[in-house]
C-alpha cells in the first residue's frame, strides 16, 4: 500500500472518528473508535446516522 493510500485512510478515519465522538460514541462493544477498521467505523457512523433521522 502506498504511503498516500495510508494517508487518506488514517485521514478518514480520524475524520469519522471525530463525528462520532461528537455524537457521544466512544467505544463499540469492547473495542475503542481507533481499533475499529475504516470499514467497521463507516457502518457505526451510517447505523448512528440512520438512528437519529428515524427520531
């Protein structure tokens, strides 16, 4: 993997990282925010988003 492709991955990571912690989410289960994969953040943040429009 190439350094940039590295960059842009800790970059949204972090990013979404962030917006949860703003939403009051700091772990999932067991695990911390920056334990999880990109892919495992995405579905949390999306399942997050989804919950607080159905309110």
């Amino acid at each position: 993997m190439s350094e940039q492709i590295y960059y842009d991955i800790q970059r949204k990571k972090n990013f979404i990282i962030d917006s949860l912690i703003h939403l009051g989410i700091y772990k999932k289960g067991n695990k911390q925010l920056y334990e999880l994969t990109l892919q495992e953040l995405e579905t949390e943040y999306e399942a997050i988003s989804q919950q607080r429009i159905s309110r």
